[in-house]
C-alpha cells in the first residue's frame, strides 16, 4: 500500500491541549542527576491504550495537529531543572535497549530517496536536550571485527525533549535510507546499503533498538536570550534539530522558556515531495509571522538568480543583508546536514562579505568567539 500523504492522515484523532492521561501534571519527582542513569521515576504507563494517534501509529499527523492547536502541555517540567546537558549515559559498551514505536515515511513518491520519521521510547531513562544526538548500534556483527558489534552510528534527534507525545519518554529521528546502486549496471546493490538506516526504516513497531548518548553540545539551542534570533541552514535529514528547536519555540507551553524573538529556517532538499516536516513548519508561519520565516531550496524545481539550480547557498544569497545585519545583532546561525553543503555556503557567505567590503575570514572569527556559530555535518 502506498504511504498516506500527509493531508489524508491528518484526519487521524489526536489529544490536543490538556486531554491528558499522558502529560501526568500533578506528577512529582526527585531533582535530577544525570549522572545517575535511575533517575528517571518509576510507573506503568499503557501509551497504546491511551493515545489513539498511536495506535494507528500516525505520529506525523500528530505533530502536525498539534502545530494548529494551542500551546500543549508538556511533563514531567523537572526535565527543565538540570543546569547542564545530559552526555553520554550510555556508551557503546554498554548501550541502553529501547522500543521503536513507530515508523513513517515522511516524503512523497517523486521523491527521490527514502526519508523516515522514527518514533524511539527510551522510557525516560535517556533524557536530552534539542540540538543533541543519539548513537544507534544496528543489530549483527562489525564485519571489519568479527565477533564485535557494529560501529555506532550519531544521529540527530528531531524532537524536543519531550518527545512527539509531551511526556519525556520518546525520541524521535530523521532518517534517510542508504542506498547504494552500482553506477555501471544502474540496479541497486543490497549487500553495499546503509547497514543503520536500512536496520531503522526497516523496523516495526515493537522491535528493540541499542542506543547510546545523547551527545554533542554545539547544536544546543541558547536559551538565555528568549528574543534573541535564530538562523537555521539545513539540507535533507539536516533538519532534525530544527524540528525540536521550532516544536519548543511555538509548539510547546514551557513556562521557563517563552521564546519572543526570531527563528528563520532555511532547508533545502531535492523538490516538493522531499520536503521534509512541511506541514508542521507551514503552520508555524501561519501562527506566528512575526517570529517565524521559512525558505525552502528546491534544487530540481526552482533557478536561482543566474538560471542555474537553487541550492541553500542561494536562497541565503538572496536574504545576505539581511542576514548579515541579523548577525551584527547577535544572531546565532546554525548549519546542519551532508558536509558537503558547508563549501558552497562558505564561499557564498565569503563572497557577499567582500561584496560588502567586509573580511569573512574576520567576520567567521568573531561570529565563533562570540559562539553565534554553530555547524554540525556528517
């Protein structure tokens, strides 16, 4: 069966607000200590039995009703208290066991590739912060090390920390299927595929899944300043973070972070059918104009100013004084996706800054001292 789009599953019933056998509000808990993998309190929850949007296992619907809805009601709030982020509580040798919770295919069918929406719960024992990664070890043997397990792949989280339901207890990933074809016979070659996203795009509500982390501290979303602004460059799966970035700003009832100032995402994917979120982002603009800008880059659909494909690189091209002013301000700019998006901007932004007289190599400087500058590629 084809996927559903996303405008035929959005007639899917979700919770919304405070209908809430999920968001436990009178629920009381020890401070934390994220050095101590227990923290996280103890008792039985039957989400299946109590959220009907996963048990058509439509999280993407969810996600993207609840954008349209008020600002939803999150728990357990103790996930504010901890001054520092949650790192590495889990490690490769001893990685904790999780549950896939659902599986959705997030792109449409010109599309090229395969993206998925992958529903993680940790039961609250994994706690972390927007902007953070987990490691995933796929199941069987490293082939490189016979007898040891694979290598551990880092992936983005694409959800706040409180998960797609707003209780602390899931994760949720951005994935894109590896696959490789043989570039002399043009068939696809099993046996060379993305041994991680395969084992991840594959699995079925239910199956367990060794994950380690979180980690990473550059794409930690500042929160000192809620008006400050927020440039956001992404390509592809690069949008992860964003997600939960863009879910606690305008989403998410967080009484410590009332978020009043600016966040502009730009992502670029291949065409319409890549992108990646759409809805959920749409809606944004539409609540929150003022505070909310988003550009999309399709590369096989849209010309850039000289006739040639429009790439990220271009759109920020087209917005360079304003983003430039925006950074003179005190504007953080973030860059997430394949590494090789980072030379076409770099030399797009080196460019603009001597069109403006200004030196670039000067300028990337001082935006990394004053950690306006943050990069995470793979």
């Amino acid at each position: 069966m084809a996927p559903l789009a996303l405008s035929q599953q959005m007639a899917a019933t979700v919770p919304v607000g405070n209908d809430l056998t999920l968001r436990r509000s009178a629920f009381k808990a020890p401070s934390l200590n994220f050095s101590n993998k227990s923290w996280a309190p103890v008792f039985t929850l039957d989400l299946k039995a109590n959220n009907s949007c996963l048990r058509s296992r439509q999280v993407i619907c969810m996600s993207v009703q609840q954008a349209s809805a008020p600002k939803v009601t999150v728990s357990p709030l103790e996930l504010e208290d901890a001054k520092e982020p949650p790192l590495n509580l889990y490690k490769p040798k001893e990685p904790y066991t999780a549950t896939i919770v659902s599986v959705e295919r997030l792109v449409g069918p010109k599309a090229p590739g395969e993206t998925c929406h992958i529903v993680i719960d940790h039961g609250g024992n994994v706690p972390y912060w927007e902007g953070q990664s987990y490691g995933v070890i796929p199941p069987g043997e490293n082939p490189k090390k016979p007898g040891a397990p694979h290598n551990v792949r880092l992936y983005s989280i694409a959800s706040t920390r409180y998960g797609d339901f707003f209780d602390g207890k899931t994760a949720s990933l951005c994935v894109r299927r590896a696959v490789y074809y043989d570039p002399e016979t043009g068939k696809e070659d099993p046996s060379k595929n993305g041994i991680c996203s395969n084992f991840l795009c594959n699995s079925k509500p239910g199956d367990k899944i060794q994950i380690t982390g979180p980690s990473g501290k550059i794409m930690l979303l500042p929160e000192d300043d809620p008006n400050a602004t927020h440039i956001m460059i992404a390509t592809g799966t690069g949008v992860a973070p964003f997600r939960g970035y863009l879910r606690r700003m305008f989403m998410e009832s967080v009484p410590t972070f009332k978020f009043g100032g600016l966040a502009w995402l730009f992502l670029g994917v291949a065409n319409s059918d890549s992108l990646l979120y759409d809805d959920e982002f749409s809606k944004y603009l539409k609540d929150h104009p003022n505070n909310f800008r988003y550009d999309r880059a399709l590369s096989r659909e849209q010309k850039n100013k000289n006739g040639g494909k429009m790439y990220v690189q271009d759109k920020i091209e087209e917005y360079s004084d304003e983003i430039f002013k925006l950074l003179d301000n005190g504007a953080h700019i973030y860059f997430c996706g394949l590494k090789g998006m980072m030379p076409g901007i770099q030399d797009t932004l080196k460019r603009v800054a001597e069109q403006r007289g200004e030196s670039w190599e000067e300028k990337l400087s001082q935006l990394k001292k004053n950690k306006q500058w943050h990069v995470e590629v793979y």
